[in-house]
C-alpha cells in the first residue's frame, strides 16, 4: 500500500522558498523528498525532470548544496527533486544500511515518479537520474530496471555493484554520463572495496561505463577528448563511445587527479579526507544540457 500526503513529522528541514517537501508511505516506511520547480513552469506546458539521489551520509538539503542544480534549473526551465535514503543511504548492493534494513529503493523511485508525472506536467522522454557517491550506485541500479521510463543516468562518483551489474538487462537503451575522478580515495575509480565503514564491493569504472556502452550497443572502441586542465593539476577527459543505437550517448568524465567530489561543486570536506574538488567541468551543467537536448 502507498500512501502520499503532507505530514507535520515529515518537515525534517526547511525548504528554501518555493520549494515542496513532499511525503509518502512506500514499503511500510515513510519517505520524503524535496520538489523545485523553476518559475518558469506552467500547468500544461511539459518539463525536463532530474531526479537527484544525495550520497551515504548525506540529505537532499545537502544535494542542493553541493550540485547547485537549483539554479541551473531555474535557467534551464527543468524540475529538479531530492529524495532522501533510509538512514540517509540507498539500497544498491553495497551493503548500506537501506540494503541490510532491506529497502527496496526501485520501488520507492517507481512510485516517486508516478507522483511526479501525476502531479506536474513532465516530459516523458526528458527524464535523468543522478546521483552521488551511493546515490550514484542507485542510480546505476535504477538505469537497469527503469530504463523504460527515463532517458537518462548520470552517475557521479560512484560505480555499480557487482551484484547490480550482473543482473542489468535494461529494457531499452539509454544515455549514461559518468563523473569520476582517479584519485577517489572513497569510491575507488579501479573499484574493490568502498573505503566507508561496513562498505561493499564496486566494479572498476572504465568495466562500469564498457558495460553500458554494451548494453547500448555502441561502438566498440571508445574515443578521448581533453575537456581541460587546471592550474592545480586536474585534468578532465571525456572518453565517449560512437555509433549507440537509438541515438544514445555512453561517456565518462575521467578527472585525473580529482577526488570523491561533485565536479563544479565545492570542496564540501579536507582534500586529505575525500581528494580535490574541481571545476574544470561542472556536472551540473552537463546535467542541464542532457536533459533539455543540447548535449
């Protein structure tokens, strides 16, 4: 049974002005999410949705923080909404506290859009999921069983679990944009053990995006792009694959010298405890330019 409505025990933060906290009863657990919608929407006129999952430890107040996904949406004229995990972290196969407490995140994402497209007016082929750190392992795990209601992942900082990809069989091809950078000390890009306590196993990434670009049917032999280097060191380029059928797009960011950060993002915590933020490329805008057919 799902329930949906406001509650006063749902307010867990203060939404910025404008903004919805919205709530639901999905699996016997209560859920929340935050719902921003640009000032440009209008009741009828079909929208963009990007659906962004925070990271282990984390909260949607914090996702907002740390993409600026706000912003970007207001200018590009997308709906942008911030669920928040159980225990503030996803089930994907990582052995979070949501998959030992049994969580089932596929449904509540299933339910989450149903709501969504019941209650704005959503562009059914212009929806993207993203997500960070574990949010981003979701968001791998969603793009397998949801393919054939969104158009788009991307993932950022964070890779599939192997149980995950071992039984990915996507309904339809989609786009895939992976961030990540080589010196994650967290999520780490040759994959192995998720340096959180109680972390699980995650795949190396270039086997992650080579995975996809199978799935899709792409080329198979990926072609590098420089985007730019920094003054720091940092050194950003987008390995992307040729010729995937429906016209989708299979890239990875490869941020050489980067760390378990969200690129164009800040340096939300000591470069010695999770590696340097960089702003090289801004994955929030890429975000923008996926969503609304400029990418």
């Amino acid at each position: 049974m799902v329930a949906i409505g406001p509650t006063a025990a749902s307010w867990l933060w203060v939404p910025a002005s404008g903004d919805l906290l919205q709530t639901g009863v999905v699996g016997g657990r209560s859920r929340q999410w935050l719902v921003h919608v640009p000032p440009s929407y209008r009741a009828g006129h079909r929208v963009p949705l990007v659906i962004a999952f925070h990271g282990h430890y984390s909260s949607p107040e914090k996702m907002v923080h740390l993409t600026g996904l706000d912003q970007v949406a207001n200018r590009a004229g997308f709906i942008v909404v911030y669920p928040a995990g159980i225990d503030r972290s996803w089930a994907a196969g990582v052995d979070s506290p949501a998959d030992k407490a049994g969580v089932d995140d596929v449904a509540f994402t299933v339910v989450l859009l149903d709501r969504l497209q019941a209650q704005y007016s959503i562009d059914p082929g212009h929806i993207v999921l993203t997500g960070f750190s574990n949010g981003a392992h979701l968001v791998h795990l969603l793009g397998c069983r949801l393919a054939g209601r969104v158009s788009a992942i991307v993932p950022v900082s964070g890779t599939f679990a192997p149980s995950a990809a071992a039984s990915c069989h996507p309904a339809r091809p989609l786009s895939v944009v992976e961030f990540h950078g080589t010196s994650d000390p967290v999520d780490p890009f040759d994959g192995g053990r998720i340096h959180l306590p109680g972390g699980g196993q995650v795949l190396p990434v270039p086997v992650t995006i080579s995975d996809w670009a199978r799935w899709d049917h792409c080329g198979a032999t990926p072609r590098d792009a420089v985007v730019g280097v920094s003054a720091d060191g940092i050194t950003v380029i987008r390995r992307y694959y040729p010729d995937c059928t429906d016209g989708v797009r299979v890239s990875l960011y490869e941020i050489a010298g980067a760390g378990h950060t969200w690129p164009g993002g800040p340096q939300y915590l000591p470069r010695f405890l999770i590696g340097k933020a960089t702003h090289v490329v801004d994955a929030s805008e890429v975000i923008a330019k996926l969503v609304t057919g400029g990418l």
